[in-house]
C-alpha cells in the first residue's frame, strides 16, 4: 500500500512540475511577443517622426509643453512618442502589418 501511495505523489508531483514548465515557458514566450511588439512599435515611431512635416512635429511638441511642461525632458519625449503612436494606432497600423 504504501508503494502505492508513494508512486501517485511521485506522478502527481511529476506532472506539477511538468504543468509549472509549461506555464513558465508560456510565459517567456509572451514576454518575447511583448519585447518585440515594442520593438517594432520603435522603429516605426522613429520612422513616421522621420516622415513629419517640421509643422507637425511643432504641433505635437506644443501640446506635450501644455500638459507636461514640468515634466523631465525625457517624460516628454516618451509622450511626444506616446502621441505618435497614438495616430498611428487611429490610422489602423499594428504589429501585423508588413512593411
């Protein structure tokens, strides 16, 4: 009997261990997306800023001074990027779209 008792702790544990690599290695893999998801909203940010009229730009850097003039230059800059993005996203780019 206790043999028994023995092996189901042993396969219940086995297959604990099995569902917690899956787990794990889920989320290493959904960390990687985001990790390149970001990546790619990067560059396409730098790229649509590349493309701005010198106006549009000034338009952008205006309305970032109104609500976070205050803020570290550095808060501005990532909301200016924020913004960016933020038109892109109303355009209807995404990540799945091949350029």
């Amino acid at each position: 009997m206790k043999n028994g008792i023995s092996e189901d702790l042993l396969s219940e544990q086995k297959e604990q261990e099995e569902k917690e690599a899956k787990l794990e290695k889920m989320k290493r893999l959904q960390e990687e997306k985001e990790k390149r998801v970001r990546a790619w909203w990067d560059q396409r940010v730098n790229k649509e800023i590349e493309a701005m009229s010198e106006e549009e730009k000034e338009k952008i850097w205006k309305f970032v001074k109104e609500i976070a003039g205050s803020l570290s230059l550095e808060t501005q800059q990532n909301i200016f990027r924020s913004r960016v993005k933020t038109k892109l996203e109303s355009q209807g780019v995404k990540p799945s779209d091949k350029e």
